[in-house]
C-alpha cells in the first residue's frame, strides 16, 4: 500500500536529516534473518502439543496480531489470557528451546543483508542489535549470521524498563553507544518495534519481510523496503552519502 511516507523523495529526505550519521540500530527477528517462519513453526507444534485452539494449528493471521514483534510476557498473555503469567511463561521458555534447534538448522539472512552491514562498516557508523528476544536467543541468531564481530552492543528488551513498544531498548542502545537520536536511524520489521523506535525519536526503515505493509507505515515508518537489495534504501543511502559529502566539503 502506497503512502506519502513511503515514496522515494520524502523518505530519502527523512533518513538524510541524520547526517552526520553516528550510528545505525538493528532489531533482529525479522530484520537480520526471515526468522517468523521458525517461531511459527515452533509455537505450533507445542502449541497442538497442549491441545491449543482445540488442536487447530495457529494461522499466519493469529502469530502476526497476537505474537510477532511482542515481548515473551505480552505474547504468553495474548496466548493464555486465563494462565498465571509464570507458567504462560515456562510455556514461552520451552518454545524458544524449540526455536533454538530450528534456528541452527535452517536461519537465513534477509536478502542483501551482506550488502547493507558491509555499508555501514565502510562508513565507520557504531551499531548495535536491538531486541526483545531473550539474550540466548540473540546472541545464537547473531553468531549463526556471521555478526558476532559487527554488533558493539546487543541490547535486550526484557533488561530494560520496558521492552518495546516502548521507546526505552533504543534510549538504551544510544546510550551504550554514546551517540544521539538525531544522528541515528534504525532497521526494524514490526509495528511495535517502529514505534519503539519512532517514540525514542529516531526515524525507522521498516523491512517488509512478514507484516503487513500498512501497520508498518501506520507504525511511523520513514522508509518501507522489501528488503535490503530494494532501490528505495540504496537511494535514501546515497542520499545520505551526497549529505555526508556536501558537510565534509564545507569543513575543509
């Protein structure tokens, strides 16, 4: 779905306002790796296992609105509204076991991922991860997609005051890295991770791996992109880059 937000002059724009760029934020699930297929996977079958839903498998619809791009306590008690929170919880522990053997198995990259980290290396920007899963869960994704020398910094949304959708993971993020909001952007894939980043007050390229493009802009969006080899972003990165040109020139 179009909007004005996504179109090339006014995203490229929006992205180009963090020059001199200090630093680039990353969520993971979803924006380093098309890793919703995984946690479906695995909530599945525990979740037939438990005789969920009386035994009708959860749809793409269901894991989107009720789990996706929601911290552990929020999806246990979007998934069992009438458990206690502790075992809705152990419930959540046993599945992101599962993930992780999935995970090790089968993780892959989004498309052009090489091409955008190798970017922001050329370019000397500090960077971080950015996440609500848990830290075993980050750290595993991020060793499995070669980016264990990349990040500075793995920030987790459950160590924080509060996990995304609040703004707190990001503050944190700027903070460890000692850089500003007005000189960083962020990657992210889900509404509530881009208004994370939206209230933190940094602008947000949202990757359009799994969720529907229109929460993804209604989130705040600057940027919409399918995924890191889309024109849009190498357009708005050149955009960037010109900026970055035209500062270093006026200083000399």
């Amino acid at each position: 779905m179009a909007a004005p937000t996504a179109n090339g002059n006014s995203t490229v724009s929006s992205l180009a306002t963090t020059v001199p760029v200090q630093a680039v934020l990353f969520d993971i699930d979803g924006t380093l790796c098309d890793s919703d297929p995984l946690h479906h996977a695995a909530f599945q079958e525990l979740l037939l296992e438990i005789g969920y839903n009386n035994g009708v498998p959860i749809d793409d619809e269901f894991f989107i609105k009720n789990i996706a791009g929601r911290s552990d306590v929020e999806a246990a008690q979007n998934l069992f509204p009438d458990w206690d929170l502790e075992k809705g919880l152990k419930f959540l522990d046993e599945k992101e076991a599962k993930y992780r053997s999935l995970a090790k198995e089968r993780l892959e990259p989004v498309k052009g991922l090489g091409k955008v980290v190798q970017w922001v290396k050329d370019h000397g920007y500090k960077r971080a991860a950015v996440t609500n899963a848990p830290r075993i869960n980050a750290e595993l994704m991020i060793s499995l997609l070669g980016l264990s020398d990349f990040f500075q910094a793995i920030i987790i949304g459950g160590e924080c005051e509060q996990p995304k959708p609040a703004p707190y993971p990001y503050l944190k993020a700027i903070k460890e890295l000692q850089v500003s909001a007005e000189h960083t952007f962020i990657f992210e894939d889900s509404a509530s991770g881009i208004r994370a980043g939206v209230a933190a007050g940094m602008p947000v390229v949202a990757v359009a791996t799994r969720n529907p493009e229109k929460s993804l802009l209604e989130a705040g969006a600057s940027l919409l992109i399918k995924d890191y080899e889309d024109p849009k972003l190498w357009a708005a990165l050149e955009e960037i880059d010109r900026e970055e040109a035209k500062l270093k020139k006026a200083s000399e």
